[in-house]
C-alpha cells in the first residue's frame, strides 16, 4: 500500500504537506514525492528551515509561477530553494510553488537527527498554504532517556512532566506527537493532521509503534508505521 493511502491522504486535495518533527522527514518527504511522480503529478520539494538538497533532483530559486511550470514540464519534480551556509538549502515560495505544482512538499522543522522532540517558541514554520501536516518521530526514541535521545529535551521534559532520566515508552512519544505543544503545534483545526512512526526495523520498535498508533488512534489520529532501507535515507536511491 503506498505511504499516501496509509496516511488517508489525496493527491487532490491535500496537495501542499508539511512535514515536522523527528526521525526520518526527509526520507519521508522523498517517499512521498516519488509516489506522487509515479501517480502522474508534478512535484516540487522545498522547505521553510533549512534542508540537504536532494544530489538527484533538479534545484532552482525560481519563485515565478510559470518559470516553475516550465521546469516542471521539463523535470516533472523539483527541489526549490537556494544554498545559504554549507551546503545547506532555504526554501523558496511556498505559494508559488503551489500555484506551480500539483504537489508540494515542504520540510517545516529541525531535529538535528534526534528521533523525538517538542518545538521551541519559533517552530515549526508550518507555510499557511499547508493542507495537511505529518508529525513524524524515530521508534529508536523507545526505552532511552529523554536527555540522551530527544531534541530540545527541556521542552519535552516540560511537555511530559518529568526530568531529563525519564525513559521514552509509548505513551510518551503518543503524548508529544499529539500535543498542541508537540507534534500538533501550529496546526489549525481546517488542516488535516497524521503521524508517520519511523525506523519500526526490529520486533520490540515494531510493537511499540504499534502500541503509539493504537493511543493516537483513540484520539481520532491516522497514523502510518514505516521503516526505510539504509539505501533509502534521504530518499537517494529513489531519484538519480
């Protein structure tokens, strides 16, 4: 079943997706984007921090409509941003990537590769075209403490009510992903809400996954249960 299916996601209506959190959005947000090229779409990926581009995919800053159209009609997907430190990128127009492309997806968080994390006052910047927001978070956050595992620990410690020593289980990566002061902040009550449970690559991640999507699911949250290769990381072996 493809990740967009899983997700209860529409390629018509949900055609701007953002995605936030830890523990795999990049490779997720790659997925995504090859399953929409292999359905027929054009696509452009871009973001609203800051993001490897992809060594695969075309990249331009071009933020006029119908130069984006015309590389589109060329390249079919696009990476939309410009380098600004390293080999870093920042992400073009979210709406004019959208009055481009039949599907955008945007990159809207930093996690500075930890698996689970509570946004600081400033994130995530979540572009206001956003139909649809994915929470993601790495089941390697599972039986290891939240000072040595989790970004902005201090903002999780806060969140859940505990100290720096309290060990990850299920139902506290459930509570982060589905708090307004976690993986749903800044998620308005029109934007359609989902949570991607990442790197579930071994029997006891698997159950615990599953045990997180049973208690988001009782809160009338979708959530999808992934694990990707290690050739599949940052969605490289998908376009070349």
């Amino acid at each position: 079943m493809r990740l967009w299916d899983k997700l209860g996601l529409d390629m018509d209506r949900h055609r701007v997706i953002a995605l936030v959190g830890g523990g795999g959005k990049t490779t997720t947000m790659y997925a995504l984007a090859r399953e929409a090229r292999e359905a027929g779409k054009t696509v452009i990926v871009t973001t609203t921090t800051h993001i490897l581009p992809h060594p695969g995919l075309f990249m331009t800053g071009e933020s006029d409509p119908a130069a984006l159209r015309a590389l589109l009609n060329k390249h079919g997907i696009l990476t939309v941003g410009r380098l600004d430190r390293k080999d870093k990128m920042t992400g073009g127009d979210v709406a004019a990537c959208a009055a481009a492309a039949d599907i955008v997806l945007a990159e809207a968080d930093g996690a500075r590769v930890r698996p689970l994390k509570a946004p600081a006052d400033h994130e995530p910047v979540i572009p206001p075209q956003a139909a649809a927001v994915l929470a993601l978070a790495g089941m390697d956050c599972l039986g290891r403490t939240v000072g040595d595992i989790c970004h902005r620990p201090e903002r999780v410690c806060a969140l859940l009510g505990c100290d720096m020593d309290r060990v990850i289980a299920p139902a506290d990566a459930a509570a982060i992903l589905s708090s307004p002061q976690g993986g749903r902040k800044g998620v308005g009550e029109a934007v359609a809400f989902r949570c991607v449970l990442n790197k579930a690559d071994t029997p006891e991640r698997l159950r615990g996954a599953e045990e997180i999507a049973a208690l988001l699911a009782a809160q009338g949250i979708s959530s999808a249960i992934t694990a990707y290769s290690e050739e599949e990381q940052g969605g490289l072996s998908w376009f070349r």
